[in-house]
C-alpha cells in the first residue's frame, strides 16, 4: 500500500523535518540564478532592485522569466530524490506508487482528462464575455512557450506532488499512523504555500478555498489511487494548460499565450464551483474507471504496521 510504503521503525519523523530543510535548501540554490539575474539587470539598467515579487516576475521577457524561476523546481526535485534514497533508504518508486513501476496511462488519462475539461471551460467563458479577452499570440515566442512550457512546467508540478502527495503524505503517516491526518495537512500546507501569489492580493482570502480544495482532491486521488500518477497528470494539465491558453496581468506568471485575459479579478462562484461541483464530478469518473471502494478506510483508516521480529 502506498503510505505503508514510507512506514518503518527507523523512519522517524524528524527526518522528515531534516528532510524537508535540504529541499528547501535546493530550492533557494536552484533560485540562485534568478537573482544573480535581477541583481546584474538592476545593475546595468541602473535600478533600484526590485522589493516586490510582481516587479521581479516583469523584469524580463515572459519565456526567460519562466526559466529561470522554473530552475529552483529541478533543484529541488533532485532534493527530494536525494532525502529519498540516502535520509529514508527508500527507492524514489515507493513514494510515486505502489504498483511495481509508474502506471504511465495513469498520469496521461489524467493530463488529457483535465486539459480538455479546462479548454472547454475556458471557451464557454471565452463566449460568455469575449470582451474580457484580447488575442495574445505571437507564433515565435508561443512555439518557445511550448517546448520550455512543456519540460519545465511538468518538472514544477511533479516536484509539488513529490514533496506533498509522495513524500509529506508518507511522512505525516509516519508521525500520525492513520491517513486523514496526512490528507488534511498536505492539503492544509499545499494551499497555504499559495497565500502569497498575487491572485490572493487581487481576490483576496476566500480563493484559499480553491487552493486548500485542489490539494485535499490531488490527496483524495492519490490516497484512493495508491499513487500519485492521476496527481501527477492533473497538475501538470492545469497548469501547462493554463500557461498556453490564457495569461493575465494579476496571475503568477505572465506567458506569451494565446490569449490574455482582461477583465478584473473577483472571487465568486468560479472559487467554489471547481471545489463542490468539478472535482466530484472527477472523482466520479476515476472512481468508475479505476474501481475504487472503501473510500472510508483509505481515507480515514489507521494504518496498520508490522512490528519487527526481535
């Protein structure tokens, strides 16, 4: 089973914590390269170095600017591998799935799934108001958008879904012995980590919802699933997906897409609809593909562990 993967006797919890240090740590050395690159644009255009991030994510070209803050990802995926296998002495498999190796189909029925679901969302949007959109593209800068989009945003939401559904879920089972606790912390950290994009400034607290709401749905999913291929697809969609398709002045990242979207942001029904209608409508749809059952116990159960023999 997939949290029982990470449970052993020697697996302690504070090695989480210690665990978790070094791949923050990897992180701000893969952000190093970005700063070096404000610092030296702040020097020869001779302006005062930026304090805020929204002035930090408009000081290059939108395709530069989604390298190199793109970059700390990779590093911190290596992070996790390395906590993996020499802190945890455990095989970077164990924390993705319990099947004998990456179920492929999983992770691409999830991307398509949920990248047609949002083209079409986007599009009935796009009907509804056309005048909140302006045609974005420029076919140089887009065709660069999609092959760095596309190594680079999967590299970004894969580490997410290490870090959180893989290895935080396995360890908060370590610490709890039971999976709701798991679940809600993930879920709990996961949106918390997006309090500061500037789309909580624009709209402000209530969009939490949506955020803590994905990550209790990737937790469900990868928690029902024994794995995190569905997580991992679904991530990587909405947010390539997302880059490609329509960008905005208020959003995280500013991209060459094809359209931007114009309008000002305001957090109603498009904040809750997502989190009580669409994602159950999902979870249906996995559930029936993938024949899952006995949601109370793989969602709430206590975690049984073997005691070693003496």
């Amino acid at each position: 089973m997939f949290l029982e993967q990470g449970i052993k006797p020697e697996n302690k919890f504070w090695k989480y914590l210690i665990g978790s240090v070094i791949i923050i740590i990897a992180s701000f050395i893969g952000q190093i390269p970005f700063s070096v690159a404000v610092l030296y644009k702040s020097f020869i255009s001779k302006k005062a170095f930026p304090t805020d991030n929204a002035s930090v994510m408009k000081m290059f070209e939108p395709n530069m600017t989604l390298f190199l803050v793109m970059i700390s990802f990779a590093f911190a995926l290596a992070g996790v591998y390395f906590v993996v296998k020499y802190l945890h002495n455990q095989t970077f498999l164990s924390i993705t799935t319990s099947r004998k190796k990456i179920d492929w189909n999983r992770v691409f029925f999830s991307f398509l799934l949920w990248s047609a679901f949002s083209v079409v969302s986007f599009f009935v949007i796009y009907l509804r108001s056309p005048e909140n959109f302006v045609w974005n593209f420029k076919l140089v800068p887009f065709l660069i958008l999609t092959v760095l989009g596309s190594i680079l945003i999967p590299i970004q939401t894969s580490t997410e879904e290490y870090v959180f559904r893989g290895y935080l879920m396995q360890g908060f089972a370590n610490l709890a012995h039971n999976r709701w606790f798991p679940l809600m912390m993930t879920s709990l950290i996961f949106g918390s980590m997006h309090i500061f994009n500037p789309e909580v400034a624009k709209m402000g607290y209530i969009i939490m919802i949506y955020y803590i709401g994905t990550g209790f749905f990737l937790g469900v999913i990868a928690l029902m699933d024994e794995g995190i291929e569905l997580s991992l697809g679904f991530h990587a969609a909405n947010n390539l997906v997302g880059a490609l398709l329509v960008t905005s002045d208020w959003s995280v990242f500013q991209t060459h897409s094809v359209f931007k979207d114009m309008s000002e942001p305001s957090a109603g029904l498009d904040v809750i609809l997502p989190v009580v209608v669409i994602y159950p409508i999902l979870l249906f749809i996995f559930t029936k593909k993938y024949n899952w059952t006995n949601w109370k116990e793989k969602l709430t159960g206590k975690i049984n562990t073997v005691k070693p023999l003496n």
